[in-house]
C-alpha cells in the first residue's frame, strides 16, 4: 500500500490537478482567440470601408484611389481628391467583379463583428457551445473574406474600368493580412478542443486510480 501511494497520486488529487491545467491552458487560450478575433474584426472594418485597394503608381497622370464601393479621384493639380461612390448604390459600381467582392467582404465584416457579440454569451451558455457557435463564424466570415480577395481583381480589365498604371495599395493587402489572422484563428480553436479533450481523459485517467 505504502509503495503504490508514493508512486501514484490519489484519485481526487490528480483530477484537481488536470482541471487546474486546463483551466490556465483554457484561459491563456481563450485570450489569445479573443485578441485576435478583435484584430481580424478591426482588418474587416477597415478593409470593407477604406478606399485604398488600388491606386496611383509613379506613372500614373494624377491621384486617385478605388476600394470596394468608392473611389477617390484628385484633379491632376493637387492631391486634394474627390470621392464618390456609397455601399448603398451599386449602380455607381463599375464592375460586377466590385459588386460581389463588396457584397463577400461586407459580409464577412457582420460576421465576425455579430461573433464579438456573441461573447456576451459566455456569461449564460456552455463554454463549449459558444466556441462552436463562434467558430462556425469565424469560418464562414473568413471564406468570404478569401472569395472577396479572389473576386476583387476579375473588376480591373472590365469595359468600365481599366487597371493601367495603377498598383495594389495597403487595403488589399491588409485584407490578406486578415486571411492570415483568420487561420490563426483556426489553429486556436482547435488547441484549445485538444486541450479540453486532454483534460477530460486525464480526470478519466485520476477517477480510475
């Protein structure tokens, strides 16, 4: 009896002590995916609101600037610019390229921001059911993300725009920046499933003992 204490821990002692592990790993987890999960909103917000997806180049006559909706345009003399163009009228869109990438990336912005909202229920749900929930999200939020990135320069050689000397500008590559956080967020879900499926076998493993 004496040698099988020394070299085993007591059932319930050993259950406390993966539960307090999962707690912390959980936790340190759950920070991460929440920061992050604020960052990839705040990439959607300015990605889907900002001008600047293409612009002027070096040889370009004068200024200008087009995101997903709108487009700015200077006068040739300053680099005062005028904008036009508004989510609500399609019609000023020259492009169905623009229109469905604008329609994507819109989308996926109230995706991930209706995610954030969703954190308020960690407070009243299972833990795990608002992970999946917000998971599934996330998911969607980030294909549709990937679909605007990939339909948005099918707009630049259509009849009512031309490319020209014009160059990929600092939104649209922020927007693949956001992928990038949105597979980030991928891999923080899944460790944290593995961690809470760790700690459930090992509870098993002390109850046994």
């Amino acid at each position: 009896p004496s040698r099988r204490g020394s070299g085993m821990l007591p059932a319930q002692e050993a259950a406390k002590i993966y539960h307090t592990n999962y707690v912390r790993n959980s936790r340190a987890i759950g920070v991460l995916w929440a920061i992050f999960t604020i960052c990839f909103a705040i990439v959607n917000v300015v990605c889907f609101i900002q001008p600047y997806w293409i612009g002027d180049g070096v040889d370009t006559p004068q200024a200008g600037y087009f995101g997903l909706f709108h487009y700015c345009i200077g006068n040739g003399f300053s680099r005062e610019l005028t904008c036009r163009g508004s989510f609500t009228d399609f019609s000023s869109l020259p492009s169905g390229a623009f229109k469905a990438a604008s329609f994507f990336i819109g989308l996926s912005m109230m995706l991930i921001i209706a995610c954030i909202v969703c954190f308020i229920l960690f407070f009243f749900c299972n833990t795990a059911t608002v992970y999946k929930i917000c998971a599934w999200m996330q998911l969607t939020s980030a294909a549709c993300l990937v679909l605007g990135c990939m339909i948005f320069p099918d707009g630049w050689d259509s009849d009512e725009y031309t490319l020209g000397a014009c160059s990929v500008r600092w939104a649209y590559i922020l927007a693949i920046i956001g992928i990038l956080d949105a597979l980030i967020l991928s891999f923080l879900h899944c460790a944290w499933k593995q961690t809470r499926q760790l700690a459930s076998r090992g509870a098993q493993v002390g109850k046994q003992r």
